[in-house]
C-alpha cells in the first residue's frame, strides 16, 4: 500500500520538488569572481562514484584533488582522484588523473605517461615531498589500499607504497602531513573512515520506503587514524600506538596539521562524522595529548558531535592564530571555532555569519583564501547531500556551494552571486591553488558523480604578494613554515599546509591579498626548523622565492 | 535609536508602536492585494491524507477570499490554520507565506507571531525571528517560551546583553527556570565572564543534570574561569539528553494535527490498529464527504478488513469526486479485484488510471496483472515493460513482468527479468521458483535445480516449497534422474494434497516409472479434489488399463461418461472408454460409442481417425474413407490419417486416389520417411499400371536411401532404376541391396525376393 507507512513519515517523507534558494544573503558587494572554465582549459574528468543501486555508503563520499607542480616548471598541475566501481574493481580501469598545466590557462592528460593513474576506490590525496629529494609525491587515501607515489624527477611516478612501509588497508578518506617530530622531514597522519566490509554490508531501510538505503555511520565501528612518523630515505614506521593516538577512532573525514597554540610543534585536527573531531596537542616529546573537549573544538556548542567532513585553518579574526573550520550536515550548520589561545576554541559560528548560511547544506571541502583580495580571508564551502532524497523540507541532493566573504574581524558574509551562476551541485573535495600565477586564488572543486569544476579567479581589485618556499632539509617544501605579511592596515598570517579541505591538498605557496592603497612594511616567515626570515618591504604582484636560511 | 535597541525593553516598545500602527482597525480586505502570495507547492509526493489536509485549509482559505464581506480574523485563522498543517508537514515557504498573512491579517492575535518567529528561528532567519518575537511579547507579556525563544535569537544574533534580559525574565517561570539559567550562562560566556557563567550553569545543570548542553558549556565555562580539572570531569560526564523547556504552541502542532481524524487514522493504521483507523477515516469523511482521499483512505483500509463492499462503494465515490485521480483508480481496481477477481471490470479500472496517470507505476502494474488473469499476457507484458522502464528498481514489477513472460514462454526475457528480480528479492520463495523455472526452461537445469533446492531448504510457505519440489522434480527428469525427480513429485504432492499440478505430476512420474496401480491411486485423489477433471479421470483409466484392470477402467469411465451432461467431457471420457473397449477387443461397442463421441464432438479429429480404424477394420472402407476425410479437413498435417486413407484407397483398389493421396502428404512434409516410402512403393510396384511411374519414384526413393541407407531403400531405388529402363544401375542398386539386407539379417524370404529381383535385373527383364 503506497501510503501505508510509519507513523513517522509525515515528518520524514515531506519535501519539495521545486528547488529553493539556499538561505544566504542576496545582495553582492562586488561582481563574479569565480568563473568555470575547466571545458576552455582542457581538463576533462568525471567522477565515476560506483553506485550502481547497492547503496553501499562509499559511494557518497566523493574524492579529492591535489595541486602540485609534479614536473617543476613552475605551473601548479592538477591531480585528481577518481573512485569507480564499488565493491572496487582495480581492474576496471577507473584511474585518477594528472593533467600537466602547460601555463596558458591550459592543462594537457598526462595520466599515462606520468605512471599516476592509480585505479583503486579512490578518496582523498596529498602531495608533498616524502623523501626530500625535492620533487613533490602523492600519497592516495584510498578505500582498499592506500598507495605512495613517488616522484622519480623526470616526470614520473612509481608506486614505492611498500618499500616505505605505508599502504593502510581498509577505508582511508584523507591524509595530511608535516614534521610533527621537528626532525627535519615530513611526517604523515591519514584519517579513516569507518570498518567496512561490502561483503557484509548490512541492511539498512529508506524510512519513507522500506527499501534498501545508505547506512547510518552510526552503523559502523569507527576505524583507527594512523600516524606515520619518517625515517628518512623514504621510510615510516606506524607511530600511531608510541605517540598516544591509539585511541583515535572517530569517523575521520577531514585532517589538517598545523601549529595552534605558537609554540612550532605541529597539531594534529580531525573532522570526524557523528563522532567528536580530534584535537590533538603536540607535546613536543613524540607524543600527543587528547585535548579534543576540553579545547571545544570536539562538538556543537550544544554539546553534540557533528557531522564533520571537511577542515580547514586560518587567522579569520585578525589576532595571528589559527582559527578552526568544519563543515557539517545540514541544520548543524558548519562551525567556526574562534581560537582564543592555549588551546581553548569557542563556537563562533552562529553569531559570525559562517553558520547560518549552511543551514540547508550539507558541506564537504572547505578552503580559507583570500577571493576577492581586500586583505582578509574568505571561504569556500563545497555543498551537496548525501542521499538522493533527503527527507527535511528545503534540503536537495544538489545544493548550491557558499562563497562566505571574511572581514578580517572574523565575521561573514555570504555572496552566492560571485560564484558561477551554472545550477546546484554535489560538490565534494576541493582545492585552492592560483593555478595562473595571477596572483588570486583559483579553486578545483570535485563533484560525486559529476564533472570536475575549474574555476578561475578574475579578482581585478587590490594587490597581491606570492611566497614559494625552499627548505634545505627534507622538508623540500617547507611545510609548516608560517608567515606573517605586516602592513599598514594589520597583519595576515598563513600557514603552509600540506593536506586539509576535505580529501584534498592545496597549492603550498603562500598567497596574501591586499587592498587597494595598502603598504607592505615587511614579510616574516618562520621556517619549521626554527629559523626566522624577514623580508624588508617586499614588492607587490609577484610570487618570492624564499630558501631557507642555513 | 541605536541606544534604545540596547534594551529588551525597547524592542517591546518599538514592537508595541508597530502593532498599534496596523492593528488599530484591522485591515479592510481592499488591502489584501498586500498578502504575500502562498508558493505553489508540488504536493504530488505526498500520501492523500496529507494532501487532504492542505488542500483543504487552502480551499477554506479560497473560498474565505471570494466570499464579498469576511472578517479579516477569520481569513487570518484560515491562513493560519494552513501555516500550522504546513509547518507540521515541513513545509517551510508555505507555512512562512501563510503565517505571515495570518499576522498580517490580525496582529492582535499573539499565535501568528508566535509561530513564524519560531518558524524563523529555527530556519535561522535571525532578524525576522527578532521581530515577530518582540511583536508576541508585546501580545503576550512574560510568555515563557516567547522569551526563551528571543533570548536565543538574540545570543545568535551576537546580542548577549538583551539576550540576558529575556532570560532573566523567563528565569521567574518555574517551567522555564532550567533553560533561562542556561540562557544567562550562556550570554555570559558570550561576554567573556567565565566565573558568571560557572554559576548559572551549576544552577541549570541542578535543575536538568541529562542535558549534554549545559554540561558541554559548563565545562568550556569551568576551563575558561582556569578550572581545567573541573572542565575535565564535567566532559568525562557525557550525558545524552537535550535541554528541555516547555513550548506549547509549537508542540501544539502535533497533538493538534495528531488529534484530526485523518492523522489518527494514519496512526492506527500504521500502527496495524486497521478497525480504529477505518472509524477515524469514516469520521474524517463524514466531516467532509466531498473529499476524495479521505474516502479513498477509508476504501483502502475496508478492503485490507475484508469489507469489499464497502471498500468498492468508497472508492466508487472517490472517483466520481475527483475522476482525474489516478491513484484513487489504482485503489477502486484493487478493491474490484477483490471483491469480484480480475475481471474485465477490473481491466477497465485500470485502464481508466493508466489514461489519467500514463506514468503512474501503479496503474501499469495494476493493469498488468489484470489482463494476466484475463489470459491476455502479451498486453499484460506491454505493462509491466512500462512499470519497470519507468521504476528500473521496481523488483516487485520485474517478478511479475518475469511470470508473465514465463506464461509466453518468453523465456530468455523472462529469465533476464526474473535474474534482476531475484538480485533484489535473493530469498523471496516466489522470485526464487520462478527464476529457478526460467533457468530450467532456458537449459540450465543443474542452475534451476540449485536455486529451487533453496526455496525447498528455505522458509518459504507450504505451497512455494510444494512448486519447488514440483519444477525440481521436473528439471531432474529432463536431467534424466528419474528416481530422485520421483521422490520430488511425492514431497511435492504430499505438502499439497488438494493441489492438482503435484499430484498430476506424480501420477505421470508413477507411470513412467511402471508403477501404473500406484498412478491409478494418485489420480484417484486428484478425481477426489476435482471429480470433473476429465482428463484424470482418463488418465486414471488408462493407468488402470495398464496395470491390468480394464474391466475396472471402462465400469468407471462408462459410469462417469453416464453422469456426464457437457458434449465435450462426454466426447472425451467416451473417446478414452471406447480405445479401451478397442484393447479389450470389443469392436463392436467401440464403433458404436465412437459414432456417439463423433456425434458429440464433431470436429474431434482422433474422434474420427479412431472410428474410421475401426470401421475399416470390419471393412467398411467407404465410411472409414470418410472419417478419414473429415481428419484431413481438420488437420491437413495430419500424416498417419493421410497414410491410412491411402491404404484404404489402395486396399479398395482406387490406386490413383491413394497416389494422389500420398502425393499431396508427401508434398506437405517431404522429410516423413512412412509416406515417402508409401509414395515409392505405389510409383514402383502399383498393380494398377497407369499408377506406376518409376522415374518419379527414383527421386523418392534415393532420398529415402539417403535418409537411411536400408536395405529395403536399397531395393526401391532398384526398382525404380528397373522401371525406367536403367538395368546396370539397378544390378548395382540391387546388389547394393541385397548385400545390406544380409547384414541387417532381414528374414530369408525377404531376401530370397531381394535376389530373385537382382537375377531378373540382370536378365533386363
């Protein structure tokens, strides 16, 4: 009987067929920013996500990109993850993808020749240097056997997974890394989902229907993060166990490793669904301290865990820490957690215009950057649902993704109209890099089951400065390293990062925006070692090349 | 300004000037042109009750507007009313819409404000919740949950100062103490005053100790006042209830809508409390007998408790209110199927939903099955095609779009069809034995065999394990494991003894096996189940027959055939009486009983083929001939009439017309060996000389030869090469003959022709 159904269902099963505006503010400050150009730049990929009508809860997850210059000619290329089959079939052929950017605005596949077409379930990615032999590698999150690519320096990869003594099985959705042990070389940390068998894949019913529908995570015991510490010469050991992260078996989406309280030893933060995110303080001996609730970083203000996916840091209020960022599902609303210092965070979204915005959402990748160049952060916010038919009123599978423009003083605004007018989307995993050296930030945005979106920045106000560093130990990329941009109108600070957003790593240079008329006094960059650089008054509109100091 | 907006006092004051200002008189409807327009809402989703009850607050709401004088309060009340069912069925823009008209409409009234702050603080439109929450207040001085309500709206709104001083009002409700000493916690936390905080927490923790909210805050509150140890212990606590404070108004909503007759209808029917559920359908039409869904709820539920009747005569009703409802059709055919089987009425319902609703699944399906039973498969097929192109996942459509195609021995389709079925349903018994049919049928007996054995070893119900067994039994026959296929025919039998399919199969399996007494007895008991079932009787007959009992066979069939009023059972019974008076030698009784069955069943064509042996047998060919006819009219295929037509032509010396006979059957089927031989034999060797025609009958016989290189063959090609004048070939054929005949060890007097005939070849004579 079509109608018979529990009693429940009037207020599961209402929703609408007409697509509504998402709940953010109409007017614009300014013109578009962002302009899809991905067909004009060559890059053609669509997402394969495998569902096939099993409803099997990877297919929901989408998958990442990395920006990397894997050929070092100074042009950020593109490499993005695809899923394919599910259960996973590596034979199938679905294979991620590098396209090489050959610096006119346009990208060439170099999948075959560059040996990284890797063809497992793929999830999230990072790309930084493993073996500090200058060239940058990917490491795969993958659903089935992660893989380490290592850059050989001519333009190819091989898969040295293995050899390094890396390669989780299970579930892996994001890996972030940096010198947590300050030894000179990276370290990586790889967040993971849930245990999931396909096998075993237990029934779970639409509650409108009955019928066969995607599983609750709750359903799931949550799988362990793994913490790999480097050896050097392309070696790890799992530390997970001897750094105190045994426990560490949340639901984990979203990872980032950066330094919150000042004092240059890298944390770790986890954005886990339906489990509390991880905040794990870096003691400075090789080992970490739970500091998840305490620091109120963990849950909603309310006091309940989210349904966190993707992450990101940055100074948004102006005071020179990183503030934290998690997308959530929607009514949670995404969370801002205002660093107010010594590892005490406060729930800021609410009243700062960053949650309100994501009501009707459900947010995945995340990315701080300076958009529109006034001197302030702004943030990106990649939307879609994860079923086909969600039962709240004015929530859809396809959402539209939030432009949410920052004020320096950690408020914002959302500016739906300086996105690309194209409809509502499932966006997934995204990444910023200014792949036109420009001097704005482009984004890569990866849809679940869609064609990825390249979008352009055509910010033509303000100024802009660029910083690309060089470590002189392993740590090639100086990852970690932060700088301070000081001007006559405040400071911004940025942290490089290798892995954050959700299953994605971003362009490693650092970018600042500046507003018109605003006058650099100088650049500070503190390097992961501990050496300071200053760069007295440094010129306007061009990327610097810093080495670091011996 | 600006310093008055500090004060919750002065957001009351503004709210006050506000309402005085349109709520002096109350609008006069010339300004309902004002009125926000409600959206368009696709309410085809929806089940017909919630449809119902929108629908019908909008028609209210309708009707209200075109009246030439009404109250403005009343047409807030009706806008309201759909504000309220909107907002319960979550459909926010609606309730908004309607809401804000309500207010608009009569601002004095305390409800409309009350609902679209709440309304818009929880779709976080922060702003218009602070203003129609002022405008409650002002209403309603002092309502608790109004001022919780604001306090939070405020907090969110990053006003902590007014924030705090809702919550201190709120704070002497005794009801809403917990959640205003939360609030104030809250609004001092916000405003960096950690220690303050500490205080109000504790105190709301006292109150409501299970909510994870205070405890949370509480914590961050112990950890920011430098208590990190206290924070820690707060945390470990981990409670997981909610902050609760009461809201009446909102929680109104679902008692309200909870306590409609519909919704209580729809609660007891989900609940499988179906009685209770039809008397609450019945007084929710009674309320509103114009109403179509509520009539078809109430049908659908009558026909679940077995009133057909009345479900009919709802459902009849409902459709004659809202023709254009295709689902309301889909539920009268449902219910006429019920009552009344799948008749054409039924096909006609259907038909009449699928016109409405071309693309309603329901109707394809219904309309499917209906024209299954009526036997018109291929059209039934066309429907399930439509179901399941438009519901890929419809398993449901696919099972029943698989059973069909199975019944047009589709069975490639049916199998493909019925294999994505099973995906779906992997332990369903009916997908199971049908899938397991389909791979019997398409030659995959040892695939069919594996999956019935798992709906044997299954929880499937009596009868599907019965079918089971019953294909089981059948795939192992074709796989030529009789004996196990036999113990499958008797499990199968056993589990269904009034079930005919079974039993009919282990009788025939009994016969097969030689175990013909047994077979008798089992058919017996399908005679017991359907004592008109001529074809068992028969077959009981001749069971018996076989087992040695004839006299037993013809006193039950001569009996059943005296009982016996229809002229096609009585041909039939009297068909199988009269072969077996034709075994027992009675030729005379058989004639005549056959006269009466080719009187009965005239174009019974074994009815004559039968009589016209047994009147040739005593020799009267003419009238045999004639029955013989009469076969051939009937079927001209029929290849042994021909051929014993054309004996009797030649038995009666008419040689041309048994030629030409033989002719026209060899013509029809060239590859029949009997009549080509028959056809060769009269061309060689005919007595009547103007018959013979031996170069017509070399093809024919060389054919034959090289169909099946006989001795016998040999010779008819010697014959006919003979007969034509061609002696050395025919001495080479004869030999050729002769030869085979030796080694096929043919009777010495067969061969002794063979060779006088090779010695007279020889002699070219």
């Amino acid at each position: 009987m079509r109608w018979l159904r529990s009693a429940r269902w009037a207020l599961l099963s209402a929703f609408f067929l007409v697509q509504s505006a998402a709940v953010v503010a109409d007017d614009c400050t300014g013109p578009q920013l962002l302009f899809e150009v991905a067909e004009s730049s060559g890059i053609e990929f669509f997402h394969d996500r495998g569902a096939t009508g099993g409803k099997y809860n990877p297919e929901t997850m989408g998958s990442g990109v990395a920006w990397l210059d894997y050929d070092g000619d100074g042009w950020l290329d593109a490499y993005l993850v695809q899923s394919g089959p599910f259960p996973p079939d590596r034979s199938a052929g679905a294979a991620n993808r590098l396209f090489r950017n050959l610096g006119d605005g346009r990208f060439e596949d170099v999948t075959t020749r560059s040996g990284s077409g890797d063809t497992g379930y793929g999830q999230g990615v990072v790309a930084a240097d493993f073996d500090g032999d200058g060239f940058t590698d990917l490491y795969l999150a993958n659903y089935g056997g992660d893989r380490l690519l290592v850059n050989r320096g001519d333009g190819t990869f091989e898969d040295r997974t293995r050899d390094a003594g890396l390669g989780a099985d299970g579930w892996s959705s994001s890996a972030a890394l940096a010198d947590v042990d300050r030894d000179g070389d990276l370290d990586l940390y790889v967040a993971r989902y849930v245990e999931h068998d396909p096998a075993a894949e237990p029934f779970c019913a639409n509650p409108d229907t009955g019928e066969r529908w995607y599983c609750d995570p709750s359903v799931f015991e949550g799988a362990s993060d793994l913490l790999y510490r480097n050896l050097g010469h392309g070696k790890f050991e799992d530390a997970t166990q001897a750094s105190g992260l045994g426990g560490a078996d949340g639901k984990g989406m979203g990872v980032l490793m950066v330094d919150l309280n000042g004092d240059r030893w890298v944390d770790i933060y986890v954005a886990n669904d339906m489990t509390w995110n991880f905040l794990f303080v870096n003691r400075g001996d090789g080992t970490f301290e739970d500091s998840s609730l305490l620091s109120g970083a963990a849950v909603s203000r309310e006091g309940m865990p989210e349904a966190g996916m993707g992450v990101a840091a940055g100074d948004v209020d102006g005071d020179g820490d990183a503030d934290l960022a998690v997308t959530n599902y929607d009514v949670q609303t995404n969370t801002l957690y205002r660093n107010d210092g010594d590892f005490r965070f406060e729930d800021a979204s609410a009243g700062s215009g960053f949650g309100v915005p994501s009501f009707n959402m459900v947010g995945f990748g995340l990315a701080l950057a300076d958009f529109d160049r006034d001197g302030h952060l702004d943030a990106y916010v990649a939307n879609g649902h994860t079923v086909e038919t969600p039962s709240r009123a004015n929530v859809f599978y396809r959402q539209p993704d939030l432009l949410l423009l920052g004020n320096g003083r950690g408020g914002f605004t959302s500016e739906p109209c300086r996105l690309p007018p194209e409809g509502p989307t499932v966006s997934r995993g995204i990444a910023t890099a200014d792949y036109d050296s420009d001097g704005d930030a482009d984004m890569a945005v990866q849809r679940s089951g869609g064609a990825l979106a390249l979008l352009r920045n055509q910010a033509d106000v303000g100024s802009w400065l660029g910083l690309q560093l060089s470590g002189r130990g392993a740590n090639t990329g100086g990852v970690g390293a932060r700088a301070e941009l000081v001007t006559d109108r405040g400071s911004q600070v940025r942290w490089a990062l290798a892995g954050d957003s959700y299953q994605s790593s971003s362009d490693p240079r650092f970018l600042f925006g500046l507003a018109a008329g605003t006058s650099v006094k100088q650049l500070l960059v503190d390097w992961p070692g501990g050496r300071r650089q200053l760069l007295p008054a440094p010129e306007l509109g061009r990327y610097y090349h810093l080495v670091e100091p011996e | 300004m600006k310093q008055e907006l500090r004060s919750i006092r002065a957001l009351v004051v503004l709210a006050c000037l506000a309402s005085a200002s349109f709520s002096a008189s109350g609008p006069a409807l010339a300004e309902l042109a004002e009125l926000v327009p409600l959206p368009e809402v696709e309410l085809g989703t929806y089940d017909p009750e919630v449809r119902a009850v929108l629908e019908s607050a909008r028609k209210r709401i309708d009707e209200l507007s075109r009246a030439d004088a009404v109250e403005p309060a009343r047409l807030a009340e009706a806008y309201g009313n759909l504000g309220r069912a909107a907002l319960f069925y979550l459909q926010g823009e609606l309730a908004r819409a309607s809401l804000s008209n309500a207010a608009t409409l009569d601002p004095g009234e305390f409800r409309w404000h009350y609902y679209l702050g709440s309304h818009d603080h929880d779709e976080r439109r922060l702003p218009e919740a602070r203003a129609s929450l002022a405008r409650a207040l002002v209403l309603r001085p002092g309502d608790g949950a109004t001022l919780i309500r604001l306090g939070r709206v405020l907090l969110l709104l990053d006003e902590p100062d007014r924030a705090a001083e809702a919550f201190e009002s709120a704070r002497a409700k005794t009801q809403w103490v917990a959640a205003a000493l939360y609030g104030l916690g809250r609004c001092a936390a916000q405003r960096g005053e950690p220690e303050v905080a500490v205080g109000f927490f504790e105190q709301a923790r006292e109150l409501q100790p299970e909510a994870a909210e205070i405890r949370q805050q509480l914590a961050m509150a112990y950890r920011d006042a430098g208590k990190p140890d206290a924070a820690r212990a707060e945390l470990a606590v981990r409670p997981g209830g909610e902050l609760i404070f009461p809201d009446p108004l909102v929680e109104s909503l679902g008692l309200e809508f909870a306590n409609s007759a519909v919704y209580r209808g729809l609660a007891a029917q989900s609940a499988g409390r179906l009685e209770e559920a039809a008397r609450e359908y019945r007084k929710a039409v009674e309320g509103d007998p114009e109403n179509s869904a509520f009539r078809q709820a109430l049908g659908d539920v009558l026909v679940t408790l077995g009133d057909k009747d009345g479900a009919v005569r709802e459902l009849q009703e409902a459709a004659r209110l809202d023709p254009g409802d295709a689902m309301v059709r889909v539920s009268l055919g449902r219910a006429l199927a019920q009552r009344d089987g799948f008749t054409t009425e039924v096909a006609e319902q259907f038909e009449a939903a699928r016109e409405v609703g071309p693309d309603l699944k329901e109707a394809r399906i219904g309309l499917g099955q209906a024209l299954s039973r009526l036997g018109r498969f291929a059209e039934a097929v066309a429907e399930f095609e439509v179901a399941v192109r438009a519901d890929p996942d419809d398993a449901a459509g696919r099972l029943l779009l698989g059973e069909t195609l199975l019944l047009l021995n589709r069975n490639e389709q049916a199998l493909e069809q019925l294999a994505l079925a099973v995906e779906s349903f992997p332990d369903r018994p009916q997908a199971l034995v049908n899938y397991g049919i389909a791979l019997s049928r398409t030659g995959n007996a040892e695939g069919a065999a594996e999956v019935l054995r798992k709906v044997i070893d299954g929880d499937a119900s009596t009868r599907q394990k019965s079918l089971a067994h019953l294909e089981l039994a059948e795939t192992l026959d074709r796989l030529g494991d009789s004996a196990t296929a036999l113990l499958h025919y008797r499990s199968a039998a056993d589990l269904l003894p009034e079930y005919k399919p079974p039993q009919l199969g282990l009788a025939r399996a009994l016969n097969r096996a030689g175990r013909h007494g047994e077979a008798a007895e089992t058919y017996a008991l399908v005679l017991l189940v359907d004592p008109d079932d001529v074809g068992a009787l028969g077959e009981r007959a001749r069971s018996l027959a076989a087992a040695g009992r004839v006299d037993l066979a013809v006193t039950e069939l001569a009996r059943a055939r005296s009982t016996l009023v229809e002229p096609s059972a009585r041909a039939e019974i009297g068909l199988t009486l009269a072969g077996l008076r034709q075994t027992a030698g009675q030729h005379q009784e058989a004639a005549e009983l056959l006269l009466e069955v080719v009187a009965e069943a005239p174009d019974s064509k074994d009815a004559h083929f039968n009589l016209a042996v047994e009147l040739g047998r005593q020799g009267n060919h003419d009238a045999a001939i004639g029955h013989l006819k009469r076969v051939v009219e009937i079927d001209p295929e029929d290849v042994e009439a021909r051929l014993v037509l054309a004996q009797l032509w030649a038995g009666g010396g008419r040689f041309a017309e048994a030629r030409s006979t033989l002719e026209v059957a060899h013509g029809r089927l060239p590859e029949n060996l009997p009549v080509a031989r028959a056809l060769a034999y009269i061309l060689v060797g005919s007595p009547d000389r103007a018959v013979r025609d031996p170069e017509a009958a070399l093809p024919v016989a060389r054919r034959l030869y090289e169909a099946r290189p006989a001795a016998e063959h040999a010779a008819l090609v010697a014959a006919a090469l003979a007969g034509s004048k061609r002696l050395e070939e025919a001495v080479e054929w004869q030999t050729r003959a002769v030869s085979e005949a030796e080694a096929e060890k043919l009777p010495e007097r067969q061969l002794e022709l063979m060779r006088k005939d090779l010695a007279r070849y020889k002699q070219g004579t």
